[in-house]
DNA sequence: TATACGATCACCT
DNA sequence: GGTGATCGTATAC
C-alpha cells in the first residue's frame, strides 16, 4: 500500500480504533538522508487523563506537551536514560491520548538499521518500542512532527485486516491500570517484543512476513 | 539544589 | 529467571 494514506482526521478516532487500524500500517522515517520502514505489528494505547499509566494523566507539562495537541502529531519521550519511544497523537485536540509503536517487521533500510543496531537478528532489530526507535533513527528531533506531513516520519495504512488477526493483551512495563487489555498485536507475528502467551497450536497466518 | 524513578534493553545465571 | 546502566523529568525542599 506504497500510494494510499490515512485521511486527514483519521487520528482524531477514538485511541483504541486507531490503535487496531495502526496494526499492519507501515511506519517509514528519513533521517539523514536514509530511508527505512516496517510494518508495525504491536501497538499499545494510552488514553490520557483518564488512563492512570498515560505520561498525560498528570496534565500538561513541557514533555508531555504534544500529547494533548490534535490526533496525528509525534510525541517522542527518552526513558532509563538509554532509549527513546514513539507515540502517534489520537483524538482532537486537548485529550492527551495516544498510541505507543512497541514493535515492527522491518521491510525497508535492513543495512541501514543493522548499522545503527548493531550486528543482531533480524527479529532484534525492532522488536521493542527502543530498538524500533534506535533501528529507524528516531529522537527527540522529531518531536511534535506530524505523521501525514513530515518529511522525517510517516504513517501509511494497511489493507483492512479481520478483527481475529489482532490480539489483545495487558500492557508491558506499567505499574498503573494494569487490567486494561489495551496492547494489541498481530497474531503469530514472529516480531512481537515478547512471544505469544497463549501456547496452544498457531491458527493465524497474518503475522507471516510481507517481504 | 536534591532526590526518586521510569511506556527499556542487554547481559548474566 | 534476575539485575544494572544511565539521565531526563517531575517534584519536593
């Protein structure tokens, strides 16, 4: 889906119906002149003031800024003093919602993720919200960027997938609302940040690989 | 100015 | 399975 693009207010849905739709979209970033991309497979939501584990829950301050600006912005944060994350902004705006990108299948740019992650398998490569970010050059530069209109980072949509292609589970590394189920993932994706919980025989084909 | 801690990762056993 | 690294951010004093 080289050509299509999310439509302008796309982003301004609800924070879970953008997380599904984000599932299977490509996220591309050009920095520094070189191009890479991959196809997101595992997404978490965080659903501002009124979501306990969002950055957002505390309000308005200098780093959480761009979450409360309209659905399709970037906020990018630096965590553990190591590594960054990214998040699409959602809903208008002034909610402080967003979605975090915890995993891709790389699809474009290998050697050149492979140069900045170092010499590891293909699945290390993005298989995490920091290496994703450390694989495709993301950093506080693209802070406050916006997905449909940057020349650094973009979003591009999927073929619609079946609701079954998607999994859902709780989410990883919060200490707050840990009941919600609001990370989703594609089923039998061998690029999740942590394999699959249920063990049970895999009847699902739409995490094979695309390349 | 001081302190506590985090939407993680790599490396160890 | 467990743990240390490392520093920006928020908060307290």
């Amino acid at each position: 889906m080289a050509n299509s693009r999310f439509k302008s207010g796309f982003f301004d849905q609800s924070t879970l119906s953008v997380a599904r739709q984000l599932i299977g979209a490509t996220l591309s970033t050009c920095i520094d002149g070189e191009t890479t991309a991959g196809r997101i497979v595992e997404v978490e939501a965080y659903c501002g003031t009124r979501d306990p584990a969002a950055h957002s829950a505390k309000g308005r301050t200098p780093r959480t800024e761009v979450m409360f600006w309209a659905g399709g912005f970037c906020y990018v944060y630096f965590v553990y003093g190591a590594h960054y994350c990214v998040n699409v902004v959602t809903r208008p705006e002034g909610f402080g919602e967003a979605v975090l990108i915890r995993a891709l299948e790389p699809v474009e740019g290998l050697d050149i993720m492979r140069h900045r992650r170092g010499n590891v398998t293909r699945q290390s490569l993005t298989n995490g919200p920091g290496k994703l970010c450390q694989a495709l050059g993301i950093d506080r530069r693209l802070y406050g960027e916006h997905f449909l209109r940057s020349e650094l980072i973009r979003l591009e949509p999927a073929t619609k997938l079946p609701a079954v292609a998607i999994g859902r589970s709780k989410r990883i590394g919060i200490t707050a609302a840990t009941e919600k189920l609001w990370r989703l993932y594609l089923k039998g994706s061998e690029y999740l940040s942590r394999p699959e919980q249920d063990s049970r025989k895999k009847t699902s084909n739409y995490g094979r690989n695309i390349t």
